[in-house]
C-alpha cells in the first residue's frame, strides 16, 4: 500500500484534525466524537443540519459543514457507520430550538445508527427528524443496503435544505424539500479500478486490467455488470440511460447535471465526461442548466466516476443557486 | 490503460469543450487555438492575464480562468508546450490597452513558446510581457528545465498578479507584483505512483510497489531521490525542510501553506498531509495563515502530493484574500 498515512487507525482523526486546522476561523473538532461544526452552530434562527457516514467518501460529509450546507458531519472510521453515540454528540452541538435535521445515505448500518440516535436525541428534548437519501439507481438492493443507495446525489439534498434552512424555513419544510430534492436525482457510477482501505492495506476488490465495473458502489460493493473498458463516449450510455430511464427524464426538462469522482480519477477526464454528457442530454431535449464537476463523494483512491442528474423546477433552482461556503468548491 | 477517454488525441479539445459546456456564462472555447477565455475579455480597465502550459496539469490552467485569476489560458498537448501560434492567439484573444501579461512555468519548451510568441505579439502592436515562475526547491536543472521548475506555487502569482489587475493596476505594476510572489513561493513535491498519458497508454516511468520519487516533477521528472516508502509524518520532513531552508523560511515569519493533490490522490490524505505541514510549521514559529489544500497542479492521474510555502507580507496577503471566480475552488 503507498498512502500518505502514518497509523491506519488514526487516518480519520489526523485527517479531521487538518481540516480543523485548515479551516480555524469556520470549524471546529471534536474528537471525542469525530465532530466537525460549524463555529457558528448552533444558530437560533434556523434547523441546524447533520449528515455522516463512514469515512473515506471525503470531501463527503466532513468537508461539505459551513454556511448554506452541513452545520456538523460525525463521520464513522472509513466505510464504517459512525456509532449511534457520535450521531448523538452531532445533534447535542448543533441543538437549535428551530430542530435538528440528520440526513443519512441509506446503508443499513448507517440507517441503524442513526434512527437509534433520532431516538435518544428526541428523548434529550432535542427536535430532530431524519431523512434518507437514496438516488442510486444501479441495484435495487446491495452488499450493505436493503433498498437504494444513497451516492453523491446526497450533495444536492444538502444544498437544497442547507439553503431553505438559512433561509429560516421550519423543520417540516425543510424536511418536504429535501424529500422532493431526493424524488427528483438519480445517480450512477462505475469503477476503473478498486480502492484501498488504509487499514486493509490491499484493493478491496479484484478487477482485471481491462475491466470495469458498472453501477459500482461507493465501498467497492458490485454494481449491475463487470465489463471490458470501452470508450467514454460508451461509458457516458451506459450511466446515463439508465438514470435518464429511471425518473424518467424527458423532453423539456431542466436538469442539474453532476461528474463526480471517485478519488482516482484526474478532474480533465471528469470535464471530457461531462461534455459528452452534456450534449448526449441536449439531443434528448434534456437541458442541462446547473453543472457540476470535480470530486463530491469519493471512494478512497478508487478510479471512476458517477453521473448524476436532478430535475429542476424552479424551487429547486434557486436552492441550488443559494451561496455556499464551505472548504472545498462544491455549488 | 484504463481511462475516461475517446481517441486519445482529442483528449485536450474534448476536455476543454466539456469546460465552455459547464460555464457558458463566464468561460469561451475556441477550438482553432485550443484556447479558453473569459466570455468578458478584454477588459480595457485592467491587464490581461494569460497563462498557457502542456495539459494533463489541470485544473492548470485551464479551470482558473475566471474573474481575479486568468483572463485567457492557452494549453498545450499533453505535457507538451502549447505552440507558439496558440500563445499569440491568446494574446490577441485578451488584448487590452493596458497590456497582456503572459505567465509561463520555467521549462525550456514553454519558455522558447512564450518568448518568440511575445516577440510576434509585440510586432503587432500589443503591450505584452512575459514572466517566468521557478517555485520548485527539488532540483537545479532537469530534464526538461534549466534552472528551476514552475510547478504548484505557479497558482499564487496568478492569484496576486490577478488581483492586482483586477484593482487597476498597470502592467509594470502587475510585472513587480509577480516577480515578487514568485521570489518568496518554494516548492517540492512526491510520487507515490507513475502517471500515465493518455495517449502512450503505459505509465510514463516504473516506480517499485514500496517506492517513492522525493522531488518528482509534475511530468514525472526525476527528483532528489528514489526511496521506500514512509510514514506520513517523515514524508512531510522530507518535502517541507528543503522548503523552508531554502528561503530560508524563519521563526516568525506569516505564510501562506498549500497541499496539491498530483491528479490520484484523495483528499482526505492531502488534509492529512496539511494537518501534519501546519503543526510542523508551528512548532517552528512559522505561522500559516492561509490554508490550501486540494488539487491545483496535477499530473494526470499520479499519485503524489507537494507542498507550497509563501512568504506573506501585508501586500501578498492582501491579493490572496481577493474574492476569485473559477471553475475550481482554489483561493
């Protein structure tokens, strides 16, 4: 394994505490409970939001937490479901009185750790609700989820409620729009290569040299079909038909259109992606009006890349279009 | 070799057409002189800032042109300097009374490109001046380079000499402010891995399993050292000591500190890196001030990080707060 990693089991710490001291005038940590907040959380005047999951989809959750999107991310050891108390610990630091919205990736572990948490908090006297996300459209169920996964269309559920929630929206409506955010994004991924867990120290998975594996999870978990590599123009079909298919998509439609990567691959593949897509989706009379390009929710060091799509109406835009601050360029 | 990509030699335009896609309110694409712009250039209120290089070094530069950072970028192939033809285009693209100021990283091809391309420039009638960039500490020569490498500091004399023309000043002025930034940005990056181009389709040098190149250079130019690999921690000695020794850097000294991810590595490593970088520093009596961290300069899909120090006054650190808008968040 060539890492930059000094003990595997406190990658995730070492990694939190340099994003706190990157950013030391807008986060703080935790580390007690693997936290990262804003400095400013809680605020009185709106529902403070929280995401985690396991580590390893960086910049997913930690580095997304600032104005307009995440007020904490508690995220778990890599792959690994934060334990319930560390969900606690998030909702406790970030309390409002305006209530706590958790969003979670819909994994089973994830979604066990945190309904328990929803309860304990809610029996703190904290307001909190839970929202699961699931945008993935490449397997019905998988190696660690009953249902869909949730992907890097989670980003876009967090920007749509990080922005209603500034903007002083209570609980409830925060909660209808980041369910509608959900309804309306599909997403679908494939690996080039595997992804090395720091503390396994080996590919979590095998893939020949000429392979790729279509509908990949972000774990590593297999997707709808391992194939021989074609070209991207294939590539770009073979993701985005089915999320096209899935909503469906159609004619007239307005759309946010996202080239995610997964942690290996360089952004000038991303922007190749991101062109074929574009205009495979104009000549479907699909208009891509938002874009996103660069790494969002990452699995490790894999090599690939996830597409994306969000039917926008006008509520949905202007979310989307609401400032953002936080450590890396997102939205 | 597996990779998001077409045929290989329409890598760059493909990639540059997905970029005028994602921004078609701020960026131009013109295929004949594979070259970007802002859609608002020129500006007869401010000098025009360029920047051309090979590709495969993205987001340099390509994905910086925006407000406060380039006015126009004019890239090469992969890893090969842009032709002259193209730096002139560029040249005369962004043309403003106030004059164009032509960036350029110190490699011999770029640097004889940008040389005869100012002497065109000039011969019809626009005010044009070249500034080279040498930030690398790694090695005095190279394979490509006499005297010293232009690598990720590159980013912070874009950023100052941007800021400086966006607030008016005359390219004397802007030429002083460059030169400046440059005279106090130090550099020196590792590979973890090759990279490979997409049109060789292997990778460009063998590195072994628990290998590293100390000192790399961002075409894969041999460094300082070939060695096993090591923690983090002695990783972050290795990089940052010839760093602040050959300033030298001293104990009381404000800097600006980034982490650039060379194209295959995640984030969450290269924070990890930075918390390692700032605590170092600190425990010196060096205090960074401002924080980077993620991909500015990359090498394909290399594995691999550098590390950046700039020595900040009250005027460099005043031109690196200025508000930017690219496609990337960088500054």
């Amino acid at each position: 394994m060539k890492k930059f990693v000094n003990d595997p089991k406190q990658f995730v710490p070492e990694m939190l505490k340099g994003l706190a001291l990157a950013n030391p005038d807008t986060l703080t940590y935790d580390p007690e409970a693997n936290l990262i907040a804003r400095a400013d959380a809680p605020r009185d005047d709106k529902v403070s939001i929280v995401q985690g999951s396991g580590s390893g989809h960086e910049p997913a959750h930690v580095m997304v937490v600032g104005k307009g999107m995440l007020d904490a991310a508690c995220p778990g050891d890599v792959f690994a479901a934060p334990p319930t108390d560390y969900v606690v610990a998030a909702a406790r630091r970030v309390n409002s009185p305006k209530g706590v919205l958790l969003l979670v990736n819909n994994y089973t572990g994830d979604k066990m750790a945190f309904e328990m948490a929803e309860e304990f908090a809610d029996a703190e006297g904290i307001k909190v609700k839970t929202l699961f996300i699931d945008d993935d459209v490449a397997v019905k169920d998988s190696t660690y989820t009953i249902g869909r996964r949730g992907v890097a269309g989670n980003f876009f559920v967090i920007k749509a409620v990080g922005a209603a929630s500034e903007a002083g929206a209570d609980l409830d409506e925060v909660v209808r729009i980041g369910q509608k955010v959900n309804s309306v994004t599909r997403t679908m991924g494939v690996a080039l290569t595997a992804c090395t867990p720091p503390a396994k120290g080996s590919p979590l998975f095998e893939l020949g040299d000429d392979e790729i594996e279509v509908g990949v999870g972000i774990h590593g978990e297999p997707g709808r079909a391992r194939q021989k590599i074609v070209s991207a123009d294939e590539i770009v079909d073979i993701l985005l038909d089915p999320i096209v298919s899935d909503l469906p998509f159609a004619d007239g439609d307005r759309v946010a259109l996202m080239v995610n990567g997964l942690g290996g691959t360089p952004i000038s593949e991303l922007y190749l992606l991101y062109g074929i897509a574009h205009e495979k989706l104009v000549a479907q009379g699909i208009t891509p009006v938002r874009s996103y390009v660069g790494e969002y929710c990452t699995s490790l060091d894999m090599a690939g890349a996830s597409i994306t799509l969000v039917k926008l109406d006008d509520e949905v835009e202007e979310l989307l279009a609401a400032p953002a601050e936080i450590p890396i360029r997102t939205f």
